[in-house]
C-alpha cells in the first residue's frame, strides 16, 4: 500500500506539473512519495528513490519565478491607465532668439542706437518665445478613449501571456504599452515615470522555464508495483 500510495502521488506531480504548470506542488508531492517508500526499509527501492531525487533536483531548477505575482503587477498597471495624463498638446522647439545689435559709437547711427536700446528695454519686461512649426492640436475624446484602450488591451494580452508561459508574447506585449505610454502620455508627469518604471522593471523579469518532458522515476516505480503484484497472485497460487 506505501507504494501504491508513493505511485499515486509521483503521476498527481505529473499532472500538476504538465497541466497546472505547478513545480511547487510536483516537487513536495515527489517528496512525500520519497517519505512513503523511505518507511518501508527496502535496499531494493534504493534505484528508486535515486531517480525520485533526481526529478527533485531537476524541478528544483527550473525557474520559479511567481507568474500570479507578475500578473496581478500587470492587473495594477491596467487599472491605473485611467488616470494617467495623456499628453493633449504637442508644442514644437522654441527659436533661438535674435542677437541684439551691439551699440555703435558712430554718432551718426544715433536712430540705430536707440531703436537697440529700446528693444533692449522692452526684452526685461516682454519675453515672447517663437514657433515657426505647426502647434499640433488637442486630441479628441474619442482618441484619447482610443490610447486609453490600446494600453489596457497591450497590458492584459501580457497578463494573459505570462499566465500561460508564453514568454516571447509577454516580451512583445509589455513592450508595446510602454510604446504607447511613451507616445500618448505626459512623460514630464512623475506619475508616468513611475508607470515607465513599473513597465521597465516587469518587461526585465525572466518568465522563461523548461519543464521536464517526464518524470524518471514514474515508470520504474509502476513497474516495481506490478512486479509485486504478480508475486503476490503467483504466491496465493
């Protein structure tokens, strides 16, 4: 019964670990599979036990990164596209102002002289700053709606990535919203910075894992079981 119960937990660590994506629980049921076939004191098992701490170790390397902790990070950056300022009015460089003309000595360029000082003067007291290029307008609610929602959906296709291991669309999503924040939003709000970070530090996270294609000790310790089975008929026999 100990290795009935040991050959239930080591195929329940398979199925948590191929269809949950659950290294966590594979690695502590093939643990407590260990613990069953330790307590029958069997130096024939020994082979078995070997290949169960070999499936341990091999789990216990690949990468465990929390995906429920980078998912709920991205489910914050989604509620949080809102109320971030998008950025409504693009204004283009302002000209380098004209180099006032130097006085001149010349009493006869007195007229040039004073128009100098009097532009001068008026300078202290009037700044006017000078665009020659377009001012690009407000943009229309309806855009505004639209940059809002092109970030939301950017963000939940890399929620939803994540969740399913998917690491090159996660990569791609994230990149994009941080695109689109770059592109829409007001990068001069600290708000916005703070989002940009956030992004940043998530797109830098390493989501990739190479899950084992079967567990080692799964089939020798089914065969064990069988084995003693046909002993046990053949002796009651």
């Amino acid at each position: 019964w100990l290795l009935a119960e040991a050959d239930y937990l080591v195929k329940l660590a398979g199925k948590k670990l191929w269809l949950e994506g659950d290294v966590k629980s594979a690695i502590m049921l093939l643990k407590s599979a260990d613990v069953r076939i330790s307590d029958l004191a069997d130096a024939s098992l020994l082979p078995v036990r070997a290949l169960l701490a070999k499936d341990i170790q091999t789990l216990q390397q690949v990468n465990q990164v929390s995906t429920e902790s980078i998912a709920l990070s991205v489910s914050a950056l989604i509620a949080q596209a809102d109320n971030l300022p998008l950025d409504t009015l693009k204004l283009p460089d302002v000209e380098a102002p004209e180099v006032t003309a130097e006085l001149s000595n010349d009493v006869a360029n007195w007229q040039a002289n004073l128009k100098s000082s009097w532009n001068a003067i008026v300078d202290d007291f009037i700044s006017v700053n000078k665009r020659t290029a377009e001012v690009t307008p407000f943009i229309s609610k309806k855009e505004q709606w639209l940059a809002r929602e092109q970030l939301k959906f950017a963000l939940l296709n890399a929620q939803q990535a994540v969740m399913n291991h998917q690491t090159q669309l996660y990569q791609q999503a994230l990149q994009q919203s941080l695109d689109i924040v770059i592109s829409h939003y007001a990068l001069d709000n600290i708000g916005v910075e703070a989002y940009i970070d956030s992004i940043q530090h998530l797109i830098l996270i390493d989501t990739s894992r190479e899950l084992p294609k079967q567990l080692d000790a799964q089939q020798p310790l089914a065969e064990i079981i069988e084995q003693r089975i046909q002993t046990l008929f053949a002796g009651s026999q």
